[in-house]
C-alpha cells in the first residue's frame, strides 16, 4: 500500500508540472490573440463570446467635432454591438487613400476629390458609404457688397487657398454655367488661415471656402451671404472607403461598419447634438474646448439638413450614393485636368452594400 500511495503521489505532481510548463507557451497566458485577418477573440474556453474585429479608421485632417459621428458610435457602443473594435488615426487626406489603398488600415475617411484623384491613377479603393452628400463649397461674401448672383461676381477680387484647390475648380465651374470665365474675375491666392479674415477686412471681396465659415461669421456678427458650390457642380465632403482587396474579403465587416456609423449619425440627428458635441471635444477633439456651441449649431444648421441628408437619403438610407452626381464630379476633374484618365463612377462606387 505504501509503494501503492507512493506511485500514485508521484503521478499527481508530475501532472502539476506537466501543466505548469504547458501554460507557459502561450506569450498572452490566455489572452485574445489578433489572427491574420485581424480579429481577436476570446479564448477557446469562453464558448459564449463572439469574435471581435479589429480595424483601424484613417481620418482626414485632425481630431475635429464634427467627426462626432465615429465618435459616437464607439462610445455609445455602436461598433462593438456590430463586432468591431475600432481605433482612429490621423492623416492628410492623400496620405489616407494610399494607405487604404495598400491595406495598411481598413478603412479611411478623407474629402471625395482626393479619392477620385487616387482613382484615376489606379490605387485600389472604393467609396463604401457616401457619408456627406454634398460639397463643403460655398463663396462666401458681405451681404452689402452688392453681390447676390454668380453674375455680380464679374470684376470682383475672389480669395482662394490655391489655383489647385478643388474650391477653384467650383468657383471655375459656377462661373462658367453663368457665361462668365474665371478671367472675368481677380483671383488672389490666400493662405488657409488668413482667408476667412480677408474677406472681414476688405482685402477680397468675396471667399470661394468652406459654407462652415459663413455659420461662424454670422455668430460673431458679420453679415454674409454664401452660394454654395454645388448647385453648380456635384461635390462631396467626406466619405468611407475600403481597399478593394478588403472589402472582397470582409464585405460583412464593412456593412456592419456601415450600419453602426448611419446609427450614430441618426442618434444625433435624434436630437442629441449636444450630448455628441460635448462627448467628442472632451474625449477626442479637446482643441475645440469653449466651442461648444457654434460647433453645435454648425451641426444643426449644415451637417443634419445638407451634409448627412439629401432626398436621396430618404429613400436609400444614410450614406446613399447618387452616381450621376458622382459621375458629375469625376467628369469635372478630368475636364480641369486635376486627372488625366476618367472612369466610370460605378468603378469607384459601392451602391448595393446591404
């Protein structure tokens, strides 16, 4: 009996140290590991858990509130709720599609006219979710300069930030449809972070920029007017793509992307501006502290009723694509020779993602 309890003693520490020595080849002790396709999912042993996806959203410029929609929809738990662990990163916006273009992240977000012109030279990306339906375009110009048409803009001194901006290509165009040319007007190049003060000094007559700026100069009591680029040529702002490679291979992951983002946007349009502003600048964008309410009223009166939504939205959903107006802005590039080689927007742009 002793040989016998012996024996048996001897087994039970062995299989303690086989054990011991086995947990030590797994580098996380347990953790999710990310797999190839950059997933990461709870161990084996928690069969309840679902498998959660890692992807990383380049967006265009800086951290900015009005990017409250991402936000949103990683702390309200939008992404989570569709599989997705989201991080967001910062770059230029050609910067972006290359990165997009060459898998380095999953998806980005950066202004339209960049993704056509990334197109036309062969990197390989597609507009998954046409996430603002319009331009950003607007001239802008003191209400009591005597301009209220395209056609007082004759003879008139027009700010711009550069001759290769797409702002010049839209005041080109809005000219033009007017039987004007942009020879008929005195054009000055202004550097981004003096424009807007150009126009309320006097130095130009009127701004071909961002309709943002015509928000916030009425709230610091500078009466001006905007027309807006695109009654004259299609334009878009910002906008979801994917590598065609990817979106091939993970097509449910940018659909349930998609479903989370329109989810977020519709909750703030749900009457939680505020709340969205407020949770954006404090957790992401805190250069924008004490902006809190034009940002706000920015949204409300641009984003909501002209960016996010069009009468396409409200029969197609959020983030719809309208492939004429599309194919209007690729045509426009290639007649002002921003790019060399067309295409067809279909080539560009996902419509049946559902």
């Amino acid at each position: 009996m002793k040989k016998l309890t012996g024996l048996l003693l001897s087994i039970i520490m062995l299989t303690v140290v086989l054990a011991a020595c086995g947990g030590g080849n797994n580098a996380n002790n347990g953790a999710a590991s990310p797999s190839p396709t950059g997933t990461a999912s709870a161990g084996a042993e928690d069969t309840g858990s679902t498998e959660v996806k890692k992807v990383t959203v380049q967006m265009d410029g800086a951290a900015t509130p009005y990017y409250a929609p991402m936000y949103v929809a990683k702390e309200e738990g939008y992404f989570e709720e569709a599989g997705l662990d989201v991080e967001f990163v910062y770059a230029d916006a050609a910067s972006i599609v290359k990165n997009v273009g060459a898998n380095n992240v999953q998806f980005g977000f950066p202004n339209a006219d960049s993704v056509i012109t990334a197109k036309s030279q062969g990197i390989p990306v597609k507009v998954v979710h046409t996430t603002y339906q319009h331009g950003l375009g607007a001239t802008i110009f003191k209400t009591d300069s005597g301009i209220a048409s395209p056609a007082d803009l004759k003879g008139k001194t027009i700010g711009v930030t550069s001759y290769g901006s797409p702002n010049y290509i839209q005041l080109q165009v809005m000219l033009q449809k007017n039987g004007m040319s942009i020879k008929d007007v005195n054009t000055k190049i202004v550097g981004t972070g003096a424009i807007v003060n150009a126009l309320v000094d006097g130095q130009v007559d009127a701004i071909t920029f961002s309709m943002l700026r015509t928000v916030e100069l009425k709230d610091q009591g500078v009466d001006v007017s905007e027309i807006r680029s695109d009654e004259f040529l299609p334009s878009f702002g910002n906008v979801v793509i994917t590598s065609d490679e990817f979106l091939e291979s993970n097509r449910d992951t940018v659909v349930a992307f998609n479903t989370a983002l329109n989810k977020a946007i519709q909750y703030i349009i749900d009457g939680n501006v505020d709340a969205a502003v407020e949770m954006a600048i404090s957790k992401y964008a805190q250069t924008a502290e004490g902006k809190q309410a034009i940002t706000a009223k920015i949204i409300n009166e641009v984003f909501i009723p002209y960016l996010w939504q069009s009468d396409l939205t409200k029969t197609d959903g959020l983030g719809a694509a309208d492939l004429t107006r599309w194919q209007g802005a690729i045509d426009a590039q290639k007649e002002y020779e921003i790019i060399q080689t067309d295409f067809k927007a279909e080539d560009l742009v996902v419509t049946d993602l559902k």
